[in-house]
C-alpha cells in the first residue's frame, strides 16, 4: 500500500512535491503511529525555501509537529497498546548512551536526528516513531490542539526553564511567530507582563498575539520597554528568525537583565556585543525540549491553561500541503495544520 507525502527531495529551492511512500516498517522498539494531525513549523518552511541552518537527509518526509493513533507495535514495546491517543516528540534518534542522554537532555545529543529532516516525519498517514517518543494524550484534547504540543513545548523551554522569569516581570517577545506568540503565552501563565514585537507587516499575527493578554508593539518597543523606570525590560525573549535582533534586544534589556534567543538564522553578526558586558546581561540559547516539559505542556493543553486555538489558520488536506505553506509564509495565518488523506 502506498500514501500519499509531502517529501522534501533536494536542497534547491522549492524542492517540495507530493510522492506516493510504502507504510513504514518498524523495528522491535518502535509502534507504527497513524496520524491525525500534523502541524506545518516554520522549519519546515525553511526547508522548502532552502535557507535552513541543518543538515538535511534528502529525501524526506516533512513534519515533526503531530499526533495520532498507534497502530501497531514492535515486539519489545510495552506500556502501550493499539488504539491509543499519542503525541510524539522530535527526537527521532539519539544515542542513549551520549552524555547529554544520560542526564534526560537527549535533546542536546550532538547526534541527534529529528522527524522531518534527518529522519521521515508525519506529513504522511503512517510514520514510524520509537516508542522512547511517545506521550499519551487525554480524551478532551482534540488532535488538531495536540499536534501542537511540539511548539508549545520550545516556548515553555525557552521562557519556564531558561528565562527564570518571577511574576510582574516585564518582558518582550520579538517575533510574532507561532513561536513568539506561544513564548508570550507562556510568559502570562508565569505572570509577566508582556509586550510582542513585530514588523508593519505583521499586523494581522500581532492582532492574534493580543488574544493572550499582550501588549503589541509595530516597530520601536523602547518606550514600552523603559515605561517603568527608565531602565528596559527584565527579559527579553528573542523568537525572530535572525540573528541580527540580538542588537535591538541588548538595546531593550535593562541592566543584569535577561535575553533569550530561540529563534535562528545562520547570517553572521556585524555589530559589537559590548552591552552584553557592560550591562551585566545574561545570554541565553534555548534548543528543542525534553520528557518532563512534554508532560507538562500537555496538561497545559489538556486543561485549557494554555489554549492554541488562537493561533490555528486552517487545516488543509497534505495535498495542498502549498496553499497552507504559503498562507503560513505570507504571514496571512500564524500556524497551518495538515490531515493526511
Ligand atoms: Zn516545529
């Protein structure tokens, strides 16, 4: 039996088309997930525009946002049966006995391969998942909000583990991405006050980003940023796709503040970081997530604390996979979610 896949097959430009794939086999570790839903990540963007910063394993399956329905199981996997409602992580191979394995951090494993470009992700019906990966999902959590949980948890790891935030911070996300966006929802759970950054360009994504309590900000946000005391925000979490916002965020943070950068982008720095040090700022990468935070934002979701509705433009069938890319790319939704067919 053949379905069809939205397949990234070359690193060119635009090299994304629907190909017709075999159910994978799985191995004796492994359950063979039947997806629901997948979500379509800005990083599966970058790979069909060809301005990614990783490796690629041509051709493959996009897609590492998802969750679905096991369909069947490998000979060593307990714990789990057929049936039941699962979310996947990322982190589709590892080596378990890498140093940063053995401490939970796998997802800093430098041999690390992700779904979607390392190995074949869930923009598919069937995809082969370790069942290391897999979380349960609740009753009440609708898939089309589950498949989401990915990106939720990059933003719960970027502001709860290492912002450090305190209630009453005051905070600025820049980027009004799905990233951003869920970053600044964070930052309410954690009781900030949060500002969101974006471009005249991103007006319609930043309306969205007001549903979560946040201030929104076009262009220049050092007013708001010195409104309390002249001095800039606690925190500032950079969600941007480039690197070149570290400036304005050394600009915005006050001293011995915080910035955290999540978003990426491989272009070289031109500018000095001399107000790192003399503002006493911390600089703070943020990569990916772990088990503990998946079970946590899962509750989350489950209870409605954190709500994604918001941030959902549409679910299109895989096959037009193109028209919920480019609504995504144009900026016209925040997030765009597939079904296979
Ligand atoms: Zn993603």
């Amino acid at each position: 039996m053949k379905t069809p896949a939205v397949v990234n097959f070359a690193p060119e430009k635009g090299s994304v088309e629907i190909q017709e794939i075999s159910v994978p086999s799985i191995g004796e570790d492994d359950i063979l997930l039947e997806v629901a839903n997948v979500g379509v990540c800005g990083s599966d963007l970058h790979q069909w525009t060809a301005d990614h910063s990783w490796p690629v394993n041509y051709p493959v399956v996009l897609g590492h946002e998802f969750g679905g329905h096991i369909v069947q199981l490998g000979s060593r996997v307990s714990g789990w049966k057929v049936g039941d409602r699962v979310v996947s992580e990322t982190a589709a191979v590892i080596d378990v006995n890498n140093p940063m394995s053995r401490r939970g951090l796998y997802n800093l494993d430098p041999t690390r391969k992700g779904f979607g470009y390392g190995v074949n992700g869930a923009m598919t019906r069937y995809v082969r998942v370790p069942a290391r990966c897999l979380h349960h999902v609740p009753g009440q959590l609708v898939f089309e909000h589950a498949c989401l949980t990915e990106p939720c948890c990059v933003a719960f790891n970027a502001v709860v583990n290492n912002s450090h935030l305190t209630p009453g911070d005051r905070v600025i996300v820049l980027g009004p991405g799905t990233i951003g966006i869920l970053c600044a929802a964070v930052a309410r759970l954690c009781g900030a006050e949060v500002g969101i950054v974006g471009l005249p360009a991103d007006k319609g994504r930043l309306e969205i980003a007001k549903q979560y309590g946040c201030e929104t900000i076009v262009g220049d946000a050092s007013g708001w940023a010195r409104e309390r005391d002249g001095l800039g925000a606690d925190c500032i979490i950079d969600a941007a796709g480039v690197s070149a916002t570290l400036k304005m965020a050394m600009d915005l943070v006050r001293p011995n503040g915080h910035i955290t950068k999540v978003g990426w982008g491989p272009q070289p720095l031109g500018f000095s970081i001399d107000p790192l040090v003399q503002k006493n700022v911390t600089l703070q990468g943020s990569f990916s997530h772990n088990w503990p935070i998946w079970e946590r934002v899962i509750a989350l979701l489950a209870t409605g604390q954190l709500d994604v509705s918001p941030i959902i433009g549409g679910v299109w069938p895989i096959t037009e996979w193109e028209t919920a890319f480019q609504k995504m790319h144009h900026g016209d939704v925040v997030k765009s979610i597939l079904k296979p067919v």
